[in-house]
C-alpha cells in the first residue's frame, strides 16, 4: 500500500502569518470585549439596497455578467466620478467591476509590475500592498509617513525614486491613520512623477469619508496624475456591506486594458445580482453624498468620550479608524497594550505597529469607529476606568 506523501513547498510568502486582525477579533470574542479593532461596521446597511439585490436574483440575473462588469454599473460609477470630480471615464473602456477593493489592488499590481521591479509604499500601510509586490516579483521600497502627523514626506519620496521604480501606491484617506492628503498633496505628487512613466495605483476605498466640510482630494482631480493611475474604490465600505466585497477601478484605456487581462483569469466576473442591485441603488447619489455627516456624527461622539479617559485621540480627517497616544496609560508595547485593553478592560484594538513594516512602535493603537452609538457608547464607558 503507498503511503500518502504532501509534497513539501516553497512559500511564495514565508514572512506572512496569521494577521493581528485576525488574531485580535478571536481574543475579542473569547473575552467579550467591544470589538473596534477589525473595520467593518455592526449595523446593516440600508434595506433598500438588499431588495434591489433581491429583486435582481427574483429576476433571473443569476447568470454570469460580462467580465469588464454589468454595464449599467460602470455607467453608474463613470457617472459619480465625473460629478464629484470632473474627470470623464469612458464607462465601456475604463472602468472595471472587481471582487472587492483588495481583489482590485492585486490585479493592479500584477498588471503592472515585473520581476525585479521597486514598487514604493508608504509606510504604515494597509497589510494587503507588501505581499502583493511580493507576489508579483516587485520589491517593495518601503518609505515612511512623517511620525506623528502620517503627512506625505516629498523630499523622502524622491529620494525613493529611481531607474527602477514601476509603481507607487498611494492611500488616501488613509487607513489606518485617518489622515486625509491634501489638494496640495496631490499637487505635489504629481510634480514630483511628471518626469517619470511610474504608474500610480490609488487606493481610495474611503473616498466618501472625509470631514469638517473638506473634500476628498481624489486622483482623478488631476489631469498629471490621472494619466497614468488605477484609481481603487469599495462599495463594501461605501454601503456598509463589506462581506459584499465588490469594488472597482478607473484607469485610462490602455491601463484598463492590462488590468483586465490579468482580472479575467483572477476572478473573471463579480456576483451578478449584487452588480444590478448597486447600479439601481446608485440612481440616487444621497446614500454616499450623506456618508461624511453620518461617520462624522460618530467620529465626534467617540471621540469627545475619549477626552474623558487618559488616552490622547490624534486628528482624524476621513477614514472610520480614529488613532490615540497611550503614552497616558501605561509604558507597554503597543501589541502588549492591545492585548491588555482588551482582556483587562474589555476594548478591542489594533496596534498601529502591526501596519509598519519593521514594526515600528509610537506608542498608537487604532479603534474603528463604524458601529453603532450604543456599541460606542459601552466602549467608551470601559475606556474611562483607565
């Protein structure tokens, strides 16, 4: 009789473990802390956007939609680029539906870069942008957001640059600092690639979370930047459904095209149903032209319980994540904090190390605020016994 042998591999990704989301969510559930640690929201979503999807299975569009994306969708988001910020996407050519924004950023990577290829991501980031270099052969240039503010560091950038140089991914708002770029910002970014052919993959998932009356200063605004960018957005997280995870990106024609090809033999096609029920539910813009009042309602009540503990809330201009300063508390890591908090206190929290390559520690931990008032209300009320 043979023996069963499993053939022993090579890991594509030997540094990659369990993630700290992950590891966070189950010792919050074991000790039944308040989770604000993962960011995802724990209310639904609108009941009208789930009869649209429901209506659209009742219909029979269950089949598989053609791969770019159902077409009424891709209008739809050509048109709400086009009235937010006035670039005009062809809705047949340069827009593509995805599985969700994480989905989008892989494909993109892997359209664009080649073995041996430097790809610059500014640290801290989302934990998806490394490993997905890394898949593609590229080799990520790690380049850090100035301590304290998270404000983009142009001098550090270009410094960055060099013959070498395929891409740079960009993320704004940005997770998980909240911090928001600047018309000026971007203004900046796009003087500093105008002399170079580096692609620009920009990660805007939180597009319609920006506060205090600003706006979101998306990639799109410019023509520099625009020309050569794959601009990534959720509506996971726009609709409050991220289990959903359907994106899309918008990108010129011959970007677009080189994204497809690697999209097709990725995940071919997104959810039917889901696609029709989002092109009706977009008919009308107000569910993502409120957004910024609706989280901003939520930042500010989370944030004005949290001057009534020692934790020392940092700014926070877009995103749903709020950072704070534990310097106040206690002189433990931020990973052992988090730990602490949440067995000890019972408050879920992500250590902002964890999004640092070399695991850099400010002493910030990170709490997601897309719940609802009451689950806030009960976190911020274990938060004062600190």
């Amino acid at each position: 009789m043979i023996s069963p042998i499993t053939p022993p591999l090579q890991s594509r990704l030997p540094g990659v473990g369990t993630t700290i989301f992950t590891v966070m969510s189950a010792l919050a559930a074991e000790k039944k802390a308040v989770n604000l640690g993962q960011g995802f929201p724990d209310f639904d979503c609108d009941p009208t956007l789930v009869e649209a999807v429901t209506q659209a299975m009742q219909q029979g569009l269950n089949q598989y939609p053609p791969m770019a994306g159902v077409a009424t969708l891709r209008a739809a988001i050509a048109t709400k680029i086009e009235a937010l910020y006035g670039r005009q996407y062809s809705a047949e050519d340069e827009i593509t539906v995805t599985a969700g924004a994480t989905q989008a950023i892989l494909s993109a990577i892997l359209a664009v870069v080649h073995p041996g290829d430097e790809v610059i991501v500014l640290d801290p980031c989302y934990d998806s942008y490394v490993p997905n270099i890394e898949l593609a052969g590229g080799v990520p240039v790690r380049v850090p957001l100035t301590p304290g503010t998270f404000r983009p560091d142009f001098d550090r950038l270009g410094s960055a640059i060099t013959p070498r140089t395929r891409a740079i991914l960009i993320n704004s708002p940005h997770n998980p600092s909240g911090t928001a770029w600047s018309s000026a910002d971007m203004l900046a970014l796009q003087e500093l690639l105008a002399p170079t052919n580096i692609v620009l993959i920009s990660d805007e998932v939180y597009e319609h979370m920006v506060y205090d009356h600003e706006q979101h200063q998306s990639v799109a605004r410019l023509s520099g930047l625009a020309a050569r960018a794959l601009i990534v957005s959720s509506f996971g997280k726009t609709y409050h459904v991220t289990g959903w995870k359907v994106g899309y990106v918008a990108a010129p024609a011959p970007l677009t095209q080189e994204f497809r090809k690697v999209h097709q033999f990725n995940v071919f096609t997104v959810n039917t149903p889901v696609q029709h029920g989002l092109a009706r539910y977009m008919e009308k813009p107000r569910a993502y032209l409120e957004l910024p009042a609706f989280y901003q309602h939520k930042r500010d009540l989370f944030r004005q319980g949290l001057a009534g503990t020692r934790l020392r809330a940092l700014p926070c201009e877009g995103t749903y994540f709020q950072c704070v300063d534990i310097s106040g508390v206690n002189d433990l890591s931020e990973a052992e904090f988090c730990r602490w908090l949440t067995t000890e206190v019972g408050v879920a929290a992500i250590p902002l190390s964890a999004f640092y390559g070399d695991g850099f520690d400010q002493g910030v931990v990170r709490f997601c605020f897309a719940k609802k008032d009451e689950t806030l209300q009960r976190a911020l009320q274990r938060l004062r016994t600190l």
